[in-house]
C-alpha cells in the first residue's frame, strides 16, 4: 500500500470514527455547548478514604519507600482499622508482606483485596499501585 493511500485510509477513518462518535439519537436533545454537562473527575481509592486511613497510608508509603518494612506494617495495618472496607491498605499490607518474606500474611492480604474489589471495582490492582506508589500529600 503506497503512504498516499495509507493517508487516504487513515484520514477516513478519523473521519468516520469523528461521525460516529458525535452521533446521538433522535431522542437526545441538542444541548449549546456551555449547557453540556461536564465531566466530574474520577474518584480514586485513595479519595474514599477519611482523613486518618489516608494519613495512615500515606505514612505506610512512606515508611516503605524507606525500606522500614515493620514500621510500615504496622501504618498499613492503622489505615486498616479507619477504613477496613478499602482494598488499598491491604494492598500495602500485601507488598510489605512479600518485602519481609511472610507468604502467609501476603496470601491474607491478598484474599482481602479480591473480597473488596468485587465491591468496589475502582478499586483494580493497577489503581491499588498507584495509591502506594504516591506520595503523599500536604
């Protein structure tokens, strides 16, 4: 195929996904851009969180990052008790777990991050690494 005409194809696919892509239906009304709703920003796992369970995580991150495993342990198990319905701290318990060896601890924590994430699907393993790796805030 010559670059003239993987353009031409390229060009109208664009084209045709732009169509697609702005269609609405009959019963949709036309709404003037400034009256189209926005967007609201996504929540994230961390968000969920109350003020003590995400202090106690940020502390848990911390610590971690520093290679102070126990001390994180015990921040991760902190952030826990505020919020035992999040995924995250468990997923801090989870890493630390296998930093320290302890196949038996990750294997728990692991079994508690799935139970949770079938409530809360935010919650997916890639969003759980990105709450452990942040730094923390303030």
């Amino acid at each position: 195929m010559s670059l003239l005409s993987t353009r031409t194809l390229a060009a109208a696919t664009l084209a045709i996904a732009g169509m697609v892509a702005c269609s609405r239906t009959p019963d949709q009304p036309k709404l003037p851009l400034a009256q189209t709703p926005s967007a609201s920003p996504a929540q994230t796992p961390r968000d969920a969180l109350s003020d003590a369970a995400r202090a106690a995580l940020d502390l848990g991150n911390t610590e971690y990052r520093a290679g102070r495993f126990d001390q994180a342990l015990v921040a991760y198990r902190d952030a826990v008790k505020a919020a035992p319905d999040n995924a995250a701290p468990y997923f801090g318990i989870y890493m630390t777990a296998k930093k320290l060896g302890n196949a038996a601890l990750a294997d728990s924590a692991s079994g508690e991050i799935a139970s949770r994430n079938g409530a809360n699907p935010m919650l997916s393993d890639s969003a759980m690494r990105a709450i452990h790796a942040a730094k923390p805030q303030g």
